[in-house]
C-alpha cells in the first residue's frame, strides 16, 4: 500500500510550531500593552495628584500673605500693633482652587488616606473622581482594542496558514493518488498485454487442438476487452476534465434497458458471479439519457460490487420512482466504506486506502467517471455505507421524464 510522503508530519509539526510561537507572542504583546497602560494611568494620577499639591501650595501662600504683620505707617512711635488680618472665606477659597485647578476640589473631609488639609484646616484637597473614571475607561479602552487588534491578527494569520495547510495536505493527496494512479495504469496495461503476448505465441508456435484454440480465443478477447474498457475510460475522464464529455439523450424507459445492461455485466463476470437480484418498480419508469454513457455508470457500479465483495456475493440492484425523480441504487455486502473515505470518493484518482481493497485491481477513475456522467444527464449520485465490513450502496437520481404517448 502505498503511503503518505513523509514530509506531511513534519509540515504538520512545522504549523503547530508556528501557531504556538505566534499565540505566545500575541500574548507577550497583550501582556505589555496592559503593563504599559497601567504604567501611564499610574502616571497620569500622580500627575493629578501633584495638581492637588499645587492647589494647597497656591491656597497656603495666599494664606501667608494675609498673616503677614507690618508697621502702622500712621504710627509716631514706630509700635507694631497686632490685628487680626481679614482672611478670604473658604468659599472665595475653593473657588480660587477650583477655578485654578478643576481637578482638585475642596471637601470637608478626607475621601482618600492621603488627602491634605488647608493649611487653616477649614477644609481638605481631594482629586475628584471623573478624572480618575476617564482615565480608568480610556485605559480599558486602550486594553480591548489592543486585544481586539491582536486576536484579529491571530485569526488572520492562522486562518491564513490553515487555508494553506489544507491546499498543501491537498496537492500532497493529490500526488499520491496520481502516483497510485500510474501504478495501477501500469499494472492494469501490462497485464492483458503480458496475456496477450503469451497466447499469440502459443497459438503461433504450437500446434493446439480446436477447443483449446476457442478457449485462448475466448481469454484473448477478454483482455483485448479490458484493454478496451481502461482506454475508453481513460478517454472519456480527458473529455470530462476538459468539458468535452458529450452525451445523446433520449428518452428511455429503465426498466428493460437495465435488465439488459445488468444481465450483460453478470454474464462477462462469470455468470452468477455478482449474485445478482433485480428489484424494479412494477410501473413503467422514463428518463431522458443517454444509454451507452448511462450504462458505463451501471456497468462501473457493478465492477466494484464485484471486486470489492468476496464470495459468495449479494448485489441488488433497485429501479423506483420518488415523485419527480428516477432512483437506482447498486448496493452489496462487499468490504463497506469508512466514514471518512464518504467525502473523496468520487474524486480523481482517489482508491480507498485500506490494505485489503488496495489489493484490489482499479485505477480510481470509475467513480470520478460515474459522478461526471450522472451530473451531465442533470443527477445526482451519492454513497452511504453502515461501516467497514458491511457493505455499500451507490444511488443515483435522475430527473424523471413522463411516459411517452407513443409508448
């Protein structure tokens, strides 16, 4: 079986790695910014608070200024008299202060531990609290924008190199199955060629009895058939890839078509082979398509119930109405698919990575093919399984067409 390059584990360690640096940044950065935002209110409040200083400083000296004694002018003898000075009241005083500096104001008692009192000790200095608030808000302010920015970067980036992780995991998918694909072309190729050649030179050099040389015959046309199948498989996948896949429809009534397509597959497998049961509406059931194209998609679903089931087998194939719609289901009791596999089945080049079903002949474009088929014919098809080991069922919806008049 073949594996994943093994440089996806390390580009897997290399994104976590960078995911976990960045997150650890991001949060260095969310970490400063609120340091340094509290740093500044830290700041800006002493800043305030010196305002409040210079406030009792300004009120102090005005103070002074009115304890200060001089000489009576009018005085002969040149005797000081002491008076009591004529002080501003705290009124006039407190709006001095608060004309000066807004920040500051004057209350009867503390508010805070530190809070100084006039010097008089009529009052007290205080910072006023909306200062204090706005500063507090615009450093929040500051803090959520600078989260909201980083978060943003980091969904950014990361968003960024998981759409890039995701293409790469892609393209290295990608080339595996393409490197699966020439493995199995090769195999596919070589195989009937090898058989081919071996019966040539047997019927050339050998002198065979009439029934040997009709059973040679018959295994040379087998794998001159298979030839056949992968190149127009091949074809009809570079005419899909490129829109050049053209169909003719027509109407056509399902329900002898199918029999017919089914009974053919089963003899070519080995009659009796895919255990074939046919369950079709008793109604007369139409469509518009094409019925070579339609029956490769039948004749691909059929294959893979062949290979991927092991003796003895069960296919039942179903043909029914669902009011607008024609419903064929292909389903087995083979090997079954895994949940995970549901999504990528229909893909190019895409094989089930088990290691039983990789033993299994295929080039992973029957299914690719099936799905561009039905989608041209206006359908649809769809997988389910129970679970590994219990089989599968392949449906297909194409648009229902009503019974022709002159059928």
């Amino acid at each position: 079986m073949a594996t994943r390059p093994s440089t996806f584990p390390l580009q897997r360690i290399i994104f976590l790695a960078v995911s976990v640096v960045l997150c650890v940044q991001v949060g260095w950065w969310f970490n400063v910014q609120i340091r340094e935002s509290s740093r500044l209110m830290e700041a800006r409040i002493r800043a305030l608070r010196a305002t409040r200083a210079e406030a009792w400083q300004l009120d102090g000296l005005s103070l002074l200024s009115h304890l200060h004694t001089r000489p009576d002018p009018s005085s002969r003898t040149g005797v000081i008299e002491g008076r009591l000075p004529n002080l501003p009241d705290l009124e006039q005083r407190r709006k001095r202060i608060q004309g000066r500096y807004p920040h500051v104001a004057v209350v009867p008692a503390p508010i805070a531990l530190d809070d100084p009192a006039l010097l008089d000790g009529a009052a007290y200095l205080t910072l006023r609290p909306e200062p204090i608030l706005e500063l507090e808000n615009q450093r929040w302010h500051t803090v959520f924008r600078a989260v909201t920015e980083g978060a943003f970067m980091v969904v950014v980036v990361l968003s960024g190199l998981v759409l890039l992780y995701r293409k790469l995991s892609e393209e290295l998918d990608l080339r595996l199955r393409q490197r699966n694909f020439t493995s199995a072309v090769t195999h596919e190729l070589k195989t009937p060629i090898a058989s081919l050649k071996v019966w040539t030179e047997t019927l050339f050099t050998r002198t065979l009895p009439d029934d040997q040389r009709a059973r040679i015959r018959d295994l040379m046309e087998r794998d001159l058939e298979r030839l056949n199948e992968l190149v127009g498989n091949l074809l009809d996948v570079a005419r899909a890839e490129s829109g050049n896949l053209v169909i003719h429809p027509e109407p056509l009534e399902l329900e002898p078509w199918l029999r017919g397509v089914c009974e053919a597959m089963d003899h070519r497998l080995g009659a009796g082979a895919l255990g074939l049961r046919l369950e079709f509406s008793s109604e007369a059931i139409w469509t518009h398509a094409d019925p070579k194209a339609l029956g490769t998609v039948i004749e691909n679903l059929l294959s893979n119930a062949f290979k991927y089931a092991a003796d003895p087998r069960e296919t039942t194939v179903t043909l029914d109405g669902d009011g607008e719609d024609v419903l064929i289901v292909v389903s087995d009791l083979g090997h079954g698919l895994s949940a995970k596999d549901l999504p990528r089945l229909f893909h190019r080049f895409f094989r089930v990575g088990d290691e039983m079903t990789r033993q299994v002949a295929g080039t992973g474009l029957g299914l690719f093919l099936v799905k561009e088929i039905v989608i041209r014919h206006g359908g649809e098809v769809r997988a389910s399984s129970r679970g590994l080991g219990l089989g599968s069922a392949f449906t297909v919806r194409l648009p229902r067409l009503p019974r022709p008049a002159d059928a």
